[in-house]
C-alpha cells in the first residue's frame, strides 16, 4: 500500500508541543507543507499567509469555496491547493504525495483515519465542543499555534471582533435591528439553521436576533428538510437564503412561486437577502468571517 510505503516523513530539528484531540503533539518550529482537511483550517492558513500545499473540496463542491478561490486569485501570484479529498471522504494517497510536514484536521476527524494520518505528518485536531457560534475561535487559534503563527492569528480574531462591532453601532444607527432566520434552501426542500452556527454568532453580533423557530434539534447544526408549509414558523424580520449549488438555485426559484414561501414576513417586507451556502452555512475562519460581514454590510445599510 502506498500509504504505507512512505510513513513518517522527517520533522525539523526544533518541534512544539501542542494540545490536542489525541494529546500532546509535537509539530516542526517552522512548518513548510500543510495539508488542510477541514475548511476552517484551510481559511486559517491562508488568513496569515500560509498557502497549503493540499486542502479538501467544499461541501457541494468539486474545488475549494468561492470565497477561498477569489482570495486566491487575488494574489499576484496565485497558487492553488492541491486538492486530496472531499469533506468526508481523504485519499491518503493524494495527501502522502504533498509530502507534508504538517497536516490540519477537523475535529471530526474519525480515529481510524487519525491513525493513519498521524503516520504521514505531525496530525492536529482541535478537540470536540458542545455547538457554539464562537467554537471556530478556539479552533483557529490551535491552527494558529501549529503554523508558528500564534501572533497573527490573534490579530486576525481581533479584526473581526473590531469590524463586528462597527456594523453593530452602524446598523443601530440605521434603525436596522430586529430579528432574522438563516436557511440552507436544498433540492429536497429548505432546511433551517442553528442558531448556534458561526455564521449565526456573525449576524448576532452585527445586532440581529437570529433564531430557528425550534426547528433545530438541540446540537443539531441544521433543521431536516422542511415543508414549504412548515415555513411558516420562520417569523424573522429579515431571511438569509443560502444555495450551495445550482441545483438548489433551481429548487429555490421554484419554491418562490408557492404562496407559503410569499406569506412569510421577509418576503412580504422584501428582506430577503440570497447569499452563497458554501460560504454562509459550510465556512469557518477570520477569512470567511470578514467576507459575511462584508456581505451584511452591503445587504443591511442603505
């Protein structure tokens, strides 16, 4: 087996230790090859400018997020990650031949594949938490650590708190509060997300009261696929509407002629706002934190 042929590959001379899911790991001082399997880590390597050498697709995708390709491109000179598997699914193979030295991973990340994993490269994977908005902080930071970039990745954290805090006082201003529903709208129908989603804590923190009409199990990241008439439940002032891809553009826009979809208060208010899924309701990270605030802004103030 090809995995098994090129098992542990060299660390620097210089290692750190750090806590992890699966205990105290050492990781090379300057690490030069980074394999990301997690989006969240893949946004936090390039947020302080760390480009990896391999990275996983987004969910709904065959390529990494919208969000991340057009930060990529921005560069001068861009370099694209090689792409080694998909969210739930890691070849081995195409992550041994990045010849890493140190790889990224969810925490998620199942102990089978750890094991096999942490004989390529130094393997990190920020330990599991109970569902909260503000978990990708923690998780960043580890990721931070990891890349010798501990100092970076706290300024970064902190720009988003700043901006946050700035769209807050801004939409107060504006007399924009009120409440909001986020929702992924898929073929097999709309399905409503927590409330205690990362993308959920940006939208809090910019000054809307976001909620899932309990619909959302308690842990649950999103709602099953609901009913248009079960819609009705969603009673925010404004309604985020995110599609990963074109087939559920296409349920969506047919969705638009039923009259459940038009009794709903955003819709009746004409504040419904379409933004990207891959980015709203997968992302995590400083990158994908600045572009959604980004995108309320521009949505939100007049």
């Amino acid at each position: 087996m090809l995995v098994a042929a090129g098992l542990t590959l060299a660390m620097s001379a210089e290692a750190r230790t750090l806590d992890t899911a699966h205990g105290e790991i050492e990781v090379p001082e300057s690490p030069e090859r980074i394999v990301t399997l997690y989006e969240g880590a893949l946004d936090t390597s390039l947020a302080v400018g760390i480009v990896p050498v391999g990275a996983v697709t987004t969910r709904g995708g065959d390529g990494v997020a919208r969000y991340i390709e057009a930060h990529l491109e921005a560069h001068p000179t861009p370099v694209h990650p090689a792409i080694v598997g998909v969210v739930r699914e890691i070849n081995l193979e195409a992550v041994l031949a990045q010849r890493p030295d140190l790889i990224l991973a969810a925490p998620q990340l199942s102990d089978d594949q750890y094991a096999l994993l942490s004989r390529i490269a130094p393997t990190i994977v920020p330990p599991a938490q109970p569902l909260a908005a503000d978990n990708w902080e923690a998780e960043a930071r580890l990721f931070g650590e990891a890349l010798g970039q501990a100092d970076a990745l706290e300024a970064a954290i902190a720009e988003v708190h700043a901006r946050s805090a700035a769209l807050a006082e801004a939409l107060e201003a504006a007399e924009l509060t009120g409440s909001a529903n986020l929702i992924r709208w898929m073929p097999q129908g709309p399905m409503v997300m927590s409330e205690w989603l990362f993308t959920s804590g940006l939208i809090q923190a910019a000054g809307l009261a976001i909620g899932d009409a309990g619909l959302v199990r308690d842990g649950g990241v999103h709602s099953d696929p609901l009913s248009l008439e079960n819609l009705s439940r969603l009673d925010g002032d404004w309604l985020f509407l995110a599609t990963l891809n074109e087939e559920g553009q296409e349920a969506l826009d047919a969705a638009r002629n039923s009259p459940a979809f038009a009794r709903l208060p955003a819709v009746q208010a004409d504040r419904v706002i379409p933004v990207d899924g891959q980015l709203w309701t997968s992302a995590t990270g400083p990158l994908a934190a600045q572009a959604i605030l980004e995108e309320l802004e521009t949505a939100l103030l007049p």
